[in-house]
C-alpha cells in the first residue's frame, strides 16, 4: 500500500533515550450512575478513501458529500495532501463550507503533511516550517474546524530535539490560537509515539491550543509514521493503552484506525474493545474518527465495517 505521507528522515537519537520526559498520569474521572452516558460520535478521515482520490474515482472536492450519502456520516476530517493546488484561495475552502453545509456535515479538522520539520535543528528551517502551516490554520477556520493536525518530527540529540519542538511547535500555536484553531500532535511513529516524551512537549509549550489526537494503532517507536501493522515490521512499540492514557486529557479527536477483521468483524490487530472502553471513562467528548489503512477489504468495506464495529463496542461498553 502506499505510504500516506513521503518518506522522513529518521531522528539521529536512539531509541533508548526516549524516557527523557517525565512520566504522565491520566487523572482519574469520578462518576455516578445519574451521570449521562457520552454519546458515540463519529467522523470520517479523509484518508480511508486515499486510493479512490489518488486514482481519480472519486473527487476530493466532493468529500463530504461521500461522507454523508455513502456512509451516513455527518462530521470529516480532511488531508491538506488532496488540496495542495488550492492552499490559499479562500474562495474555493468558502464554497467547500458551503457544500458541506448543504449536506449536514461538520467540518472537523485539517490533518496536514510534507510541510517541513517543526522541530529543525536549524531555527531558520524550523520558522519555516511553521509559517508553511499558516495557510492551512487559515483553511480550516474558513471550513469551520476546530483544529489542524500536524507532524512533530525533527533532528539533533534528545535535547536538542525536545528544545526545537518546545519552540516551533509554540510558535505555531500562538499563531493558530489567534485564529481560534488548535494544534493537535498525533502519533506518528520514532519519538512522536512516546506519549510520555510528547506530553513533556505539550506541557513546556503551555498554551491549552496545543493538544492530542491519539491514533489506536500508530505506536511504532522505530519506524516512520508508526504504523504497528505487522507487514510494516514494527519491532519497538509503545503500549497503545498507556500512550492513549496519556494523550486523552489533551485531546480534540481520536483516530480509530482499523487494518483486518474476522469474521465477527472484530478488528484482529488492535484491541477496540479495551482503547473504547479507556476513551469512554474519560473525560473525552470529541469525535472518534475512522481511519481504515487496511488491504483485506476494499475502502468503502472497510470503512463500514469499522463503522460497525464503533457502533456495536461503544454500546456494550459500561461505566
């Protein structure tokens, strides 16, 4: 399957040196029985249709509209990668707020790509890397979403790496809360996938528009974008329990990513019923998006019965 993202330099520090940040603890939530069960809600990312866009079957301008009458889904999620062409026309994210509107559905966030390292070594590459995000922070508040999802990748020593993120990645928020739009890190393989080390980050930075959006099955330490598909080779993983205890108290999203399933349409690779159950006895109230990577089961299968499998946990899933 293709990469969703190009290929990334690997950071020059080991692996063994990514405890550096100090551990953080998910609070504990109390809760009564007269307390109202958080309802399920769902959105879709916009890469569970990668290969149907790339190869041209479906439009990326129509996303929304896909999203609503093929799925009964009300809330997307996009991929700057699909709308590099039209970056800074305002006219264009106007009349794509528009056709969503029409159609009921709630524009998300803005997951964004290849736009540089926010954490550089070099300041002058990493201040570009942050201004090369402006004009999406300025997308998605003209399709009315609440954040942008960026990469948190860099170079140099554990120190030197944590410094570079703690500035580019709070100089972006600045920018972007000025905007009303958040900052969410995800994921994403090498360091990014150190819950504890990312929530260090979050923390130096102290700005409350920088947050998480926690994918189920990106937790590869060793590997870029974290994919812990097996066919992927991931030999180094942080636990996708502890890392989603860790990034759910920043939260503003939760991507469930899905590859396989069996015949009772149980996901074979990641635990759903436990990472639901973890998202549900939060305090977490957000989206839960569906991200299906998988080859077993065609895009439009796959994202139902990942739908499917949402639908059936949450409503078994007890306080």
């Amino acid at each position: 399957m293709k990469s969703r993202r190009k290929f990334i330099k690997k950071s020059c520090w080991g692996l063994a040196a990514m405890n550096i940040a100090p551990q953080f603890l998910l609070g504990k939530h109390t809760r009564t029985n007269t307390l109202k069960m958080p309802e399920l809600k769902i959105s879709l990312a916009q890469w569970s249709l990668h290969r149907a866009f790339e190869k041209g079957t479906l439009k990326a301008v129509n996303f929304a509209q896909e999203t609503k009458e093929s799925y009964g889904i009300n809330a997307v999620e996009y991929v700057n990668q699909f709308y590099t062409a039209q970056a800074t026309k305002e006219s264009f994210w106007n009349e794509m707020a528009r056709k969503a509107s029409d159609y009921g559905v709630a524009n998300i966030l803005m997951m964004v790509d290849e736009e540089l390292q926010l954490g550089a070594i070099d300041q002058k590459k990493r201040l570009k890397s942050v201004e090369a995000h402006y004009k999406w922070v300025h997308a998605a508040k003209l399709l009315g979403c609440h954040s942008i999802r960026v990469n948190a990748f860099g170079t140099g020593s554990p120190d030197q790496l944590e410094a570079s993120l703690v500035d580019g990645l709070g100089k972006l928020t600045e920018y972007a809360a000025q905007e009303n739009i958040h900052v969410l890190l995800e994921n994403h393989g090498l360091h990014t996938s150190n819950a504890h080390f990312m929530v260090g980050i979050i923390q130096q930075v102290n700005n409350p528009f920088l947050g998480t959006l926690p994918d189920f099955g990106n937790w590869c330490l060793n590997a870029e974008w974290g994919s812990t598909d097996p066919e992927k080779k991931c030999t180094n993983s942080f636990d996708p329990t502890e890392g989603l205890k860790a990034f759910l108290p920043y939260a503003k999203g939760v991507s469930a990513k899905s590859y396989t399933f069996d015949t009772e349409g149980k996901e074979t690779q990641l635990d759903f019923h436990t990472l639901l159950k973890i998202v549900k006895t939060s305090s977490f109230d957000g989206h839960i998006g569906i991200e299906y990577e998988g080859e077993q089961l065609s895009e439009v299968d796959g994202i139902k019965a990942t739908k499917k499998l949402l639908e059936k946990t949450w409503g078994t899933l007890k306080y």
